[in-house]
C-alpha cells in the first residue's frame, strides 16, 4: 500500500482506525460480497444442475449433471451446440468489425479535434461524446427507425443511387453478398464442398458468412456510440505528448504521414492498448442492443453468447445451460484479455509496431 | 475508415512550421479547411440522429414514414407525446426511474467515498486484500452475472421487488476506486490536524474530508445518476412486473412489441427523446465532469 509504516502517532489518534475502517467499508463490502462474489459462486453451482427455475436450486430435488451442460456446448452435435456455435460466429465477426472501426475512429477524430489551429474545438468533442453518455436502450430506438424499410438511411443510400436492405430481417452475410457479387459464388445456391460439411454445428459456409446485413446495423450503432469514450482517451494522451518530438521530426524532413507513423504512434502505444483492450472486453458482452433491436434475429444471426445466455435462461427454463454459457463466456473475455496483453508486450519494438489490432 | 490513416489529419500537420514561405502557408490552408470539413461531416453523423429523433417525435405517422430525414414535422403534432402520457405506462416508469436514481446516486456518494476512504486512509488488517478484490471485482463482465444476480435476488426472496432493483447496485467497485484515488492524491494533512484536535474518525470524514472532496464527489454523483438512469441489464433479471419497471426496461419492452399494431415510430422515438434529456441536461451543465469519468479510466491502464 502506499502509506506503509509511517511514523506511529499516539494511540489516541490511530487506536480506533481499525475497527473504523471495517465500519467503513461495511457497506461496500456487504452490498459487493452479497450481489458480485456470492452471485458468481451460486451460479457456479447452478450450471451443474438442471434447474428449471421452480423452488430453491439449492434443494436435494434438483437433478444434479455434472459437466453436461458445458459438454452440451463443444461435444454434442445438438440445438444447444449450434446455438451457441452460432452465437460465437455472430459475435466474433461483430468484434472484428467494431474494435478496428471504433478503434481507427476514435483515433483520427481525436488527431483532428487536437489540431490546435481548429476553433471550436470544444463544441466538436462535445458532439463525438455525447451519443456515449445517452441511454443504450433510447439510442438504440432511434438505430431502429433509422435503419427501418423507409428509414433515414434508406432515404440517404437512395439518394445515393443505391437500394437499400430491409435491414433487420436480412440474414445475409456480408461476406457471402460479397463473394455474391464479384461472381465467386451464387448466395443461393453455396457450393457443396461448403455447405455440405462442417465442424462443430455449422457448416463452413455458415462459419465463413460475416456478420449479417442485420448485424452491421448494431455494428454501426456501437461504433457510433463507443467511439466518443474512446476518442476522450486518445485525446487526453495526445495533450500530454510532448511537442518537441514532433518539432524534431519536422526539423528532420518527416513528412505528416511519417511523423504520425514514427513519432505520435509509438507514442500512444499505451493508450492503443488500453482502448483495444477495453473494445474486446465490451464487445463481447453486447446485450441491451439485441434485446431492443433484433432478440436474435433474423434467423439467429444477431444471436450473440450474452444474449443467448440470457434467453436459455429466462425464455427456456433452463438456468444451468444459461450460466454454463455465461462462464464459458467469462472464461473466454478473461483468455482474451491475456492474450491480447501478451501480444502487445511482445511488440515491444517500435519498428515492428502496427496501429491495429 | 480511411480517413483516420490519412496523413493530412494528422495533428502534427497542423502547426505552421516556423518557415513563412508560401508554400508551407498553403498547405498549413488546406489542412485547417480538411480539418474543419472532417469535424463538421462528423459532427453531423454524431448529432444528426438526435435531431431526426426530436422531428419525428412531433411528426404524424405517415410523415414519420415518409420522410424521416426531414428536421421538420409537416405538420406539426404533439399527438405522440399525449399518448405517451396518457396511453402508455410512462408515467410509472419515470417514477421508478427517479425512485431508483436519487436512491442509489446518494448511497453510491455515500458508501463508495467512505469506501474510497478507508482504503486510501485509515489502517485496519486486510486493507490491501480488499482493495485487490475491488480491483478483481472491476474486472468482472457485468453481463456474466445476469443469471447469477437473479439466482441471489430468488434465493433471497426480494426478486420482483423494488429492493431487487435498488439494493444490488447501491455500492460500485468503480466509485470506490476513484474516490481511493482521489484521497491518495491530497495530502492528509488537514485532517491530521482535525483528529489531533479530538475529533472522531467519523466526524472528520464528515465535516473535513467530504467538503474537501468536492471535485471527486461530482463526478461520482454524475457518473452514479447517469449509470443507474440508464441502467437496463440489471433490471431485466431483477424485476418482472411492469408496475416495476424504471424507463430503459419500459421503453425496451414498448419497443419489443407491447405496443400493438402499426409500427408507431413517433410515440417510441418520444419516449426515448424523453428518457434521454435529463441526463442530456446533466451533461451538458457538467460536461467537464463527464470528461473527467471518461479519462479517469484511461490512467487506470
């Protein structure tokens, strides 16, 4: 701790710091212990058992099942492995488009909003982070009628000369429309060496689809309501660089892009870094956009593990299954986070550095 | 997004070099007018659909369909906003809202700052313990705990009561880390002062410390009002009865299909417009309190 040993005081002084402290953190500690840790060890219990949600899980009557409702999850090929199956595959591609988006988003907003000769400069930061501060569910009823049949951004792609998606009831992947229209494949009929096999549940023409066209709605939502945080962090490590790094890269005939790459960049390494990480973690736990905007749908493909755990619980009865998949999940943000720890300390040269993830 | 790779935002582009030539001049032209060309295209795509939101809050449906883009109702209706309050449960809903709010903002001042405290201050066995299970619990994905907060609020017999809804997040590991931080960050000296003259532990934390702390205690209070009006997992496996639910549960349950035939965009987007101006007002009067949450984290790293 950082007052160690100072200098011991009079009795009278420090004699009832301790029972005064634990008076102080009572509360927190009991409000925490009570809904945080217990909560986590009852559920571990939970997700060995059958529970159906009637009476106590806690009672001799529960059937007791061991490790079925994870093995449910890898080793049997049935609904619940293809569920969840799918719901990895739907939220994977999710994250792998919203961390780079929110990520490169936040950052170059934060590059223009530093530029000291701008005027304003107030007005603009305020604009990118207030959509971060409002409520996900209300933000995500205006997401909805803007990307409805007739929406706002349907008016804005025809416009364009572009005839706009039925949004969220298209299925679609992006990645099989887009195979679709460079004349690779016919999206309607998949080849047979894709479609008829498989590994664990889904074909690898399901596996290979990207995110849906539905999907990339709430993709769009997310980046434009995290990338405002985001961009906060980058810009308050961007006031802290100090200028003369920059001065010097320009004495040596850098030009922008340059001093960007070799002078700012490493320098926000850390901070990178810090949003990568929080972008991983948050992306994976989407829920409340689901909930309000699609329950799965269309065709499970904005099924993501959060969601579905909380479907197998409070729509199918079946709690076990729910919080074996939220522990999976829990296991799968903390092996992300390690991971992703591990790979940014061993970039350690600045030369080998890239600014994605 | 191309445009953040692109070498011509680059801030460093931005200071004239100290060189007058013409040359230098121009470019430093064209890169302030790209820049005021990006801030001002961003700030309509981050802006825009909150003025698309208060439009069509006041439009009539088949206006609200036709054209959605438009800033202006043609014409104007206050149709939707009558029969939020007279023809939905919002009226319930608001006050449950405030309920749990001003609740638990107050308790998470409270608690988490003589938390913050005592962790940062007062010596007492198991401090540091504790301070690395804030840490941990900090960690935890709220979304892991669903089930589990549910299984505690059934086995504790107050699932489906206002205790479920306020009781649970009454104290945050959050706010108790940077109240910690921030009487790391001054020194103790005053207080030193307050308890040599005999003032009890409690009472110096009471009428020194807390006084002392105002700064922190905002952003505290702006953060804790803006989480738990916005609050929503949490209220979906703590409640189930309508005459229960806080706004976000009650606008997410009128979106997901309570509501009847048609599709009714101008009174869904009115609930929403009015469930987002308090903490619309908040922000804008507290902005740099805001600003200050939102880096808090970023020294955390």
């Amino acid at each position: 701790m950082t007052t160690t040993s100072a200098p011991r005081m009079s009795k009278g002084i420090r004699g009832n710091e301790r029972s005064a402290g634990w008076l102080f953190v009572a509360p927190v500690v009991l409000i925490l212990g009570l809904f945080m840790l217990l909560p986590i060890l009852m559920a571990v219990w939970v997700s060995l058992t059958a529970w159906n949600g009637q009476g106590s899980p806690f009672t001799t009557g529960v059937p007791f099942v061991g490790g079925d409702n994870y093995t449910r999850l890898f080793a049997v090929d049935n609904l619940a492995r293809l569920n969840f199956m799918t719901s990895l595959r739907n939220n994977a591609y999710y994250v792998l488009f919203v961390v780079p988006l929110q990520t490169a988003l936040a950052l170059g907003l934060a590059l223009v909003v530093n530029n000291r000769l701008l005027k304003g400069r107030d007005f603009f930061r305020t604009a990118f982070y207030f959509p971060s501060v409002t409520s996900s569910v209300a933000i995500s009823v205006v997401f909805l009628f803007m990307f409805a049949n007739v929406g706002a951004i349907n008016e804005i792609l025809a416009f364009l000369g572009i005839r706009g998606p039925q949004w969220f009831s298209d299925p679609r992947g992006v990645v099989h429309l887009f195979l679709d229209r460079i004349g690779v494949v016919d999206i309607n009929t998949p080849p047979a060496a894709l479609a008829e096999h498989g590994v664990l549940s889904l074909t690898w023409w399901d596996w290979t689809s990207g995110p849906s066209v539905a999907m990339c709605a709430i993709i769009a939502l997310v980046v434009w309501t995290t990338s405002g945080t985001f961009m906060l962090m980058f810009l308050a490590a961007l006031q802290n660089l100090p200028v003369q790094l920059d001065e010097a890269g320009m004495i040596d005939g850098a030009n922008r892009w340059q001093r960007f790459r070799y002078v700012t960049l490493p320098q926000l390494r850390p901070t990178l870094f810090l949003v990568i990480t929080l972008g991983l973690i948050g992306t994976w736990q989407v829920f409340d956009q689901i909930y309000v905007m699609s329950q799965g749908n269309p065709a499970k493909t904005t099924l993501t593990p959060a969601y579905l755990s909380y479907r197998t619980a409070f729509r199918d009865f079946d709690y076990g299954s729910g919080a074996a998949i939220s522990f999976v999940l829990f296991l799968l943000i903390v092996l992300l986070a390690l991971a992703q720890r591990w790979l940014m300390r061993d970039r350690d040269r600045p030369r080998r550095f890239r600014g994605r993830a | 997004m191309a445009l953040t790779t692109d070498p011509r935002t680059d801030r460093a582009s931005a200071p004239a070099p100290p060189s007058r030539r013409g040359g230098a001049f121009q470019g430093a032209l064209a890169s302030r007018f790209l820049g005021y060309a990006i801030l001002i295209f961003f700030s309509l795509v981050f802006l825009y659909p909150f003025v698309i939101q208060i439009a069509n809050s006041f439009k009539t449906e088949p206006d609200a369909a036709a054209n959605s883009l438009s800033p202006v109702p043609q014409p104007f209706t206050a149709d939707s906003m009558v029969r939020i309050f007279e023809g939905t449960a919002f009226p319930t809903w608001l006050g449950n809202s405030l309920l749990v709010t001003v609740i638990v903002t107050l308790s998470r001042v409270l608690l988490d700052s003589m938390a913050g405290y005592a962790l940062s201050r007062l010596r007492f066995r198991g401090r540091g313990l504790l301070f690395a299970g804030i840490i941990a619990l900090m960690a935890v994905p709220p979304v892991v705990l669903l089930i589990p907060k549910f299984l505690v609020l059934n086995q504790l017999g107050i699932y489906n009561s206002y205790a479920a809804l306020i009781v649970p997040i009454m104290a945050d590991a959050a706010g108790v880390f940077i109240m910690k931080q921030f009487f790391d960050s001054v020194p103790a000296s005053v207080e030193e002062a307050a308890r040599l003259d005999g003032a009890g532990v409690f009472r110096t934390f009471w009428s020194v410390v807390l006084p002392m702390a105002r700064p922190a205690l905002i952003t505290l209070t702006i953060l804790s009002f803006q989480g738990s009006w916005n609050e929503f997992p949490h209220t979906v496996v703590a409640v189930q009865d309508p005459a229960l639910f806080t706004l976000p549960r009650g606008v997410a349950d009128l979106v997901s299909g309570s509501l009847g035939a048609g599709t009714q965009y101008p009174l869904k987007l009115g609930v929403a417009l009015l469930a987002t101006i308090p903490v619309a007002i908040i922000f804008v009067v507290f902005q740099r309190y805001f600003v200050r949450g939102a880096t808090e984290g970023a020294e955390r790293g």
